[in-house]
C-alpha cells in the first residue's frame, strides 16, 4: 500500500516589525547600490550648480553642468564614505528608513527649489546682457539632463571598479591578495589613460586636426585675391595668397578702402599696407617671421607713421574690430603684419599648440623689431603691438616684464588675455595695495592699464600715464580671463571681491563646482553682446586713442569712430 504524501509549503515568515516593505524609490536605490551619502553630496552638487556664474545658459547646458556636478558630489561622498571606514574600527553605521525618507524629501524639496531659484537667476544674467531669456518652464529640462549624466558617469566609473575588482581577483592566485588589489587598480588606472590618449584623444586630435587643415585651405565667399601690391598675396608679393591660410586672406584683404579711409579722415588717406605669413608661407616660425619682415621692407612698412605688429588667435585669425581702427585714425599712413602659427581654434590651440603660440609671437616681434631698432630715432614708424585671447598670450611671451616692455615698443593692446598669460598673471599677483583683480592697478599705472571700459577705465589712476602705454581689455564677465584649474580647490580675489558691473551678485565659489560652471562659460564666451564675457565689439577703438593717438586727435573723433565701428560690426 502505498501513501501519497502532499508537500505543504511552508508559511510565509512574517515581516519584521522594524523592517516593514520598502518603497519603490527605495527598491530602486538599493538595486543600483547607490549610497546614502553619496547622493547627500550629488544632490547638494546639484543644487549648487544652478546658481549663477558668470555668463548665461540654457537647459541643455545648465544640464550638463549639474550632471558633471552631481557626479563628482556622488564619487567625493563615496570617497568619504570609504575613508572614514578604513579609520573607524567598528563597522559604519547604515541609515536607516527614517534617514531615506528624510534624504528623499530633502533632496525633493532643495531640487525643486534651486530649479525655481535657477531660472530667476539666469533670467536675471540674460536681462543684464541685453539676452532673451528662455522660459521658466524650460528649464525643468535641467533635472532628467542632469540625471542622465550622471546616472551614466556613474556607471562608467563602477565598470571601471569591476574590472579592477576582476583584475585583482586574478592576480590573487599567484601573489597576496592586498598587494593584487593595488596592482589590478594601477593596471585599469594606466589601461583607461592609455586608451583615453592613445585611441580617444588621439583620435579626436587627428579628425579635428584634418578638419581644420581642410577649413584652412578655404576662402571665404566674398574674399577675392587682392590686387593691391601693398598686400601680401598681391602683385610682386613674396606671399603667395595660397599659402595664406583662410583666416590670412581674409586679413590681407579686408579692412577699410580708400574711400571709407577719405570719408572719415579726408583727401590725403593712403592705402594701408597689410602683410600677412601662413602656414605654408616658409617651413619653420623664425623663416615666416624673416619672410614677413622682408614683405614689409618691399611694401616700405617702415616709412609708414604706425606699424603694428599682430599675434594672431590658434586659426591665424585676426580681430577687424582690434586693428582697423588704426588705419582710420592714421588715414592709412600704417602698416600691419601678422603670422599663422596654427589652424586649430584658440581653446585647441592652447592644449596642444600653446608653445608654438609663444614662439610665434617672439620670433615676428623680435624679428620686426631688429629691423626696426636700425632706423634712425626720428624716422622710425611707432611700433605698435596687438594680440587677443590666445593672441595675446603670443604677445607677452616676446617681454621678460614691464622694463623689457618700456626699451622695446611704443605702445601694445591686449584684449581678453587667457588666465595663464605669465605677464598678466605677475602684473595682477603684484597690484598695487586696496586695487581689485578685476580691475587692478599695477605700479600706479605708470606703464601698464587695465580696464573694462577703456572709455573711462584707462583714465584711472589720476597720476600722468607715460609712454610706452600698455592696456589689458578684461570684462568682469569673461570666463576666458578668469578660468583656471586653481578654481576647483581654491577660491580666487575676483569672488572675493565685489562683482563687476555685469556679474551676478549671487555668484559664489564652490569647491568643483565653480570650475565647471567656468568652464561650460568658456564654450559660449563669446555667443554675448558685445561689452560682455570674451566679445570686445568697438572697445578697442578708445584704448587705441589713450595708447597711441596721432596728432591733433580728439576725443570727438574717437566717438566717432567708435559709432562707425560698432555700427559696422551690427
């Protein structure tokens, strides 16, 4: 006889009192392992990437800062997290219910607030700089952008983690397991930077290298090859106008005609000379700079009242705004000369071909200045120096300081100088007590000025302003001059001090944070109206008027001139 049993199952335990069902926000937290105070100091990242900084965004970017943001909050809690065990003797103590839902409703609240408050405060920047600010409701795009990012950095940096972990577990077989751990993490460390500049970076160098060699032997739409032989590219130039580059031609041939230069400073206007050296001019830095100085002898640059010499930006580019306001002061008794030293933009430029900036700019004014330095005293043109952005950086590197400043040039103009200028830098560092960074005063301004608005700013200090005269263009909002990897750690004099005229007074310095914020401003810095962040418009034109005026020059006359210029740039 046989008995059939039925199997009973067992009775469901029943839930612990003290652990009662979870949420799905908490379900959700758990199965992906996010720690508690990892996301305390992700979402604190978060909300303080929404407050201002120093130019205006919108969603998409604010998005992406916050998301860079809230990651980096995430992996600094971790890191606590994990260096505060490895010093505690006893086990970490875990949150419990009552800390989640506290997290959760803060971390709720505190989003929602610094969105609002976000939006208002880029409301507020877009007005101070004459932008259109987009509405409020758009900007909630902020919070999945900034998720997503993050979520993703995240994830990114545990795929990391686990190979180190599956490295170190290998090792393990064959040596101590502590001494596999830090070999398998120092093996993912070194495999990823290799991966990350031999194959990412490297590749991303040659497209974007090819692309702009490509750009660069471009011309644009209405640049025809000049037939001005006081042009480099012109009849009986030592240039080929081929060989000039993109942003070459466009120098050589624009700037004021005769007729523009006779409207606004009467019959005796000359036609300017205007010499240019690409990068296929002469195979090396020093014999562009030769070949350049010799156009200028066969163009008679040197019989000229003014010549100016230009460090060009990384493209070989050249402001119009910066340098054609000396041909019309001087009714075209000037010459210019500048050199290519590179096709890639300014921001590419300063990673990669930062040295040959700084060569470019002390081979051409060394080699313009030897020739120069021979004339007779009372027959030399005024030697003028130019440079922008990274231009302006070229320009520094041919001075040891302000001395070497004062023996060798007549006059230089530097606008929107980079963070990293080394001149700039000691100038600001060494300003004269009480005066701000923003706009500080070096030596009582006896040689070298700073302004925001050279219309007024150049007048200060009171005492006389001798020559040679040297003036920095710096906006209080260009991210271009106030950007700098010190900014991660350390709060710079410029968030110490009270803010410029078109900065936010709710701009403050947070650890990480701020640095981001910059830096997303830097990709945008000149997408602004003139007059603010890295766009200078017409304010070259009164800082050419203080630096070197030509005789009998009046203040009526740079307001003219600053009109014609703005409104041409309209």
């Amino acid at each position: 006889m046989t008995t059939t049993t039925s199997r009973v199952p067992a009775p469901a335990e029943p839930e612990h009192p003290s652990q009662p069902r979870r949420g799905w926000w908490w379900r959700l937290l758990h199965r992906w392992h996010y720690g508690y105070v990892g996301l305390l100091a992700a979402v604190t990242c978060f909300c303080l990437s929404l407050t201002p900084s120093l130019l205006p965004r919108g969603p998409g970017l604010q998005g992406a800062v916050s998301g860079i943001s809230a990651a980096i909050g995430y992996g600094l809690g971790v890191l606590a997290v994990w260096l505060a065990s490895k010093l505690r003797s006893r086990p970490m103590h875990r949150p419990g219910r009552t800390a989640w839902r506290i997290l959760a409703v803060g971390a709720a609240v505190a989003v929602l607030f610094f969105l609002y408050r976000g939006a208002g405060w880029q409301r507020e920047i877009h007005e101070m700089m004459g932008v259109d600010a987009p509405a409020r409701p758009r900007y909630l795009l902020v919070l999945p952008l900034a998720l997503l990012l993050a979520a993703g950095l995240v994830g990114l940096i545990r795929l990391l983690s686990r190979a180190a972990r599956g490295v170190g577990r290998l090792l393990g077989r064959v040596i101590p397991a502590s001494t596999a751990r830090v070999l398998a993490g120092l093996v993912v460390i070194l495999l990823t930077l290799g991966v990350l500049n031999g194959v990412v970076l490297d590749g991303f160098f040659t497209v974007t290298d090819n692309s702009f060699k490509a750009i660069n032997g471009e011309t644009e739409p209405d640049v025809s090859p000049t037939q001005d032989p006081l042009r480099s590219g012109g009849p009986g130039s030592l240039v080929s106008w081929a060989s000039l580059g993109k942003q070459g031609r466009s120098f050589v041939a624009g700037g004021p005609s005769l007729e523009e230069l006779r409207r606004f400073g009467g019959n005796g206007a000359e036609r300017p000379i205007r010499v240019y050296a690409g990068l296929d001019s002469a195979p090396t830095s020093r014999e562009r700079a030769a070949l350049a100085v010799a156009e200028l002898q066969r163009t008679g640059a040197f019989d000229r009242k003014v010549l100016l010499v230009i460090t060009t930006t990384g493209t070989g580019w050249v402001d119009q705004d910066g340098v054609d306001p000396l041909e019309y002061m001087y009714n075209g008794d000037s010459a210019m000369v500048g050199m290519q030293y590179s096709y890639l933009p300014s921001w590419l430029s300063f990673l990669v071909d930062k040295e040959r900036a700084r060569q470019a700019g002390r081979d051409l004014f060394n080699a313009v200045y030897g020739a120069w330095s021979k004339l007779a005293v009372g027959k030399r043109p005024k030697l003028l120096l130019f440079g922008e952005s990274l231009g302006s950086f070229g320009a520094e590197s041919a001075f040891s300081g302000a001395d070497d400043i004062r023996n060798r040039v007549d006059g230089m103009l530097l606008v929107g100088p980079p963070n990293r200028n080394e001149l700039w830098r000691q100038f600001v560092a060494d300003r004269d007590p009480g005066s701000t960074e923003i706009l500080p005063s070096y030596e009582n301004g006896a040689t070298i000025r700073f302004a925001r608005d050279p219309a007024t700013d150049l007048d200060r200090p009171a005492s006389a302003w001798s020559t040679p005269r040297v003036a920095y263009l710096q906006h209080a909002s260009d991210p271009i001059v106030w950007w700098s990897p010190r900014l991660m750690l350390s709060r710079p004099d410029w968030l110490r001090e009270p803010r410029g005229a078109d900065v936010s007074t709710d701009i403050h310095w947070y650890p990480f944070v701020t640095f981001w914020q910059v830096t997303a401003d830097m990709a945008f810095s000149t997408g602004v109206p003139a007059g603010h962040g890295h766009s200078y418009g017409s304010e070259p034109v009164p800082a050419w008027a203080d630096i070197a005026p030509p005789d009998n020059w009046t203040a009526q006359r740079t307001a003219e001139l600053t009109d014609l210029i703005a409104t041409r740039s309209d």
